[in-house]
C-alpha cells in the first residue's frame, strides 16, 4: 500500500510537472507567435519604407529627365529652324550675286554687289552650332551609388557620433583630441584629477552622451586587438576598485579575450559564435523596447542581444583592455564616424 502511495504520489508530481512544462510551451508558443507577426509587421513596414523612397527616387529622376530632354530638344530645334533661315539666306545671296556677274559693264557690276551685300547684310550671322549639351553624366556616372548617398538621408536611427567623456577615463588611457580614440598607455599614469566619476581600477570610459529613450546606433573600430570590451553602462555604476561587469552591476556588455575568444557578458559568460575576427562592431540600443543588440557591423550579421527593463539613464561604454610589452593588444578602440 505504502508502495502504491509513492507511485501515485510521484505520478502527481510528474503530472503537475508536465502540466506546468505544457503550460509553459503554449505560452511561448503565443509569445513566438505574436512575436513573429510583429517582426514580420516590422520587416514589411522598413522593406516597404526602401521601396516608397526608391519608387519616388526613379520618378523624381525621369522627370528631370524628360524636363532636361524637353529643354536640350527645344534648343536644338530652335537652333535648326535659325540655321535653316540663315541658309536660305545665303543661298539667295549667292544666286543673286551669280546674276551680277553675268551683267556688263564693271562700273554697273560693282554697283549691283554694293546694294546686294547692303540688302542681305544682317543677315547672315555668324556660324555656331554650340549648344548647351545633354546632361548624360547626371544621369550617368555611379547611380547606384549617389541613390545610396541620398538614401542615408532615410535611415533612422542615424549612427550616432559618439565621443568619449575624458573625466570618466582612467588615468591609463590616452584619448585622441576629439576623444573618438581610446588606448591603454603603457607609460606612467597621467595626473588626472580624481572625481567620483572616473574609473580607477577598470581600464575603462564611458561616453559622453547618455540615453535614457529613443533609438540609437554606434560602431567601434576594434581590429587587430586580441582584448576589448564595449556596450553600455547604467549612470550609477561603481567606478571605483574592482568592478563585476555585469547586468546585474548595470553594465550590458561583450567582450573580446584570450585573443580570439567572444562572449556576453553574462553571469556567468555566454560564448558568442563569431566565424571570423570581429574588425567592427555595432551597437542598437531600442530604449523604449528594452533591447541592446550587438553586430558584426562589417555584414550586420547578429551577435548577442540584452533584453532587459533598464533601470536609468545608459551610457556607451568602452575598454580597450590591457596592452602589453611583447606589443600585443596595442591597438585602440576608434568609434566608427559614419559619413552622411
């Protein structure tokens, strides 16, 4: 009996387990579904917005088009029918002069040419057939490339021109004059004023401008280093002593180490599958959504995304690792000004 009670009491627990289990599945499978209509919903409107500006692209351009052929016709056309008079002119003049020479007498012969050069003078212009030409090059040239030029003029979020906040860094860094370049110096550090706002332990900086709404977009250069680490960091975050990088410590970040290794800095780490060398990285923060995905920003192919309900406003956030004397990891970290 004390058997069968186990038996029944085990099968209850794995029935409550596998209800529990189903529940769960179905409303992932609601949330999958109703996740999938919405980013089919997102793919759609973005695809659509492309199309709308390359159809009014093409039919902005073949207007211009017929408007400059209209115009290059019309002066042609206006030069022919100037010419073709011009002509008849001549040949009048000519005919008439031919007449002239079959006259007697050169005193009367001189005469005649006299009146016939007075009564055609005027007439005869001078001879040029210039023109303005027919704009082809404008329409010629690299299309593809000036469509893509004006199609920057369509994306949002733009990419950001992030520049780096110097009283964050720590003394070991070394920033470029317009603080878009971060390395670590392996010289003495600098006699940086201290402040509760700069790192003194981490080899770290945070951007200057912090985002607390709205979409935003950012790249950083990190070729040739075998150590980095960016992403975003919550204001509040310690910056002195040791520091977990860590959601839970509001840092949001991946990270390159062990020279060819990638991943999210989670607790603990989440490998990132990476084919190649990351040269590129991008960074999307959708503040409203919650969202911080990273890229290989070289193909926009998907790396790591952070889905979290941030707790404040977010900085961008940077460290270039450690160098060393054997020159390794030397590099810096440059944010990718985008050109528009």
């Amino acid at each position: 009996m004390r058997e069968m009670k186990e038996q029944l009491t085990a099968l209850q627990d794995s029935e409550r387990g596998h209800t529990e289990a189903l529940q769960l599945l179905q409303r992932q499978l609601t949330e999958t579904k109703s996740s999938a209509k919405s980013l089919r919903a997102t793919i759609g409107e973005a695809f659509e917005r492309l199309h709308r500006f390359l159809r009014e692209r093409q039919k902005s351009m073949l207007e211009e088009l017929e408007a400059d052929t209209a115009r290059t016709l019309s002066d042609i056309e206006h030069k022919i029918q100037r010419y073709s008079q011009q002509l008849r002119d001549v040949k009048e003049g000519i005919q008439i002069l031919q007449e002239k020479l079959s006259e007697t007498g050169r005193h009367e012969f001189l005469e005649g040419v006299a009146l016939t050069a007075e009564r055609i003078k005027g007439k005869i212009h001078e001879t040029n057939l210039s023109y303005e030409d027919f704009p082809t090059s404008k329409y010629m040239g690299p299309l593809q490339y000036t469509i893509w030029k004006s199609l920057f003029q369509d994306i949002n979020p733009v990419p950001a021109a992030l520049t780096l906040d110097p009283l964050t860094a720590h003394q070991r860094l070394i920033l470029s004059d317009d603080c878009t370049i971060v390395a670590y110096g392996n010289l003495h550090p600098q006699p940086l004023q201290d402040s509760p706002r700069r790192f003194d332990v981490e080899v770290s900086v945070l951007g200057a401008e912090g985002f607390c709404s709205g979409v935003h977009y950012w790249e950083v250069m990190v070729s040739e280093k075998t150590q980095w680490m960016i992403g975003v960091a919550n204001e509040t975050v310690s910056r002195k002593g040791s520091i977990q990088i860590s959601p839970s410590r509001g840092f949001y970040c991946i990270v390159m180490h062990d020279g060819n290794q990638y991943s999210a800095c989670t607790e603990p780490w989440t490998r990132l599958n990476v084919k190649s060398k990351l040269e590129k990285v991008g960074v999307y923060l959708d503040y409203p959504k919650g969202l911080l995905v990273f890229y290989n920003a070289d193909d926009m192919s998907w790396l790591y995304t952070y889905r979290e309900k941030f707790p404040g406003k977010l900085f961008p956030y940077f460290s270039p690792g450690q160098s060393h004397a054997n020159g390794k990891n030397v590099q810096p970290l440059r944010i990718n000004t985008v050109r528009l």
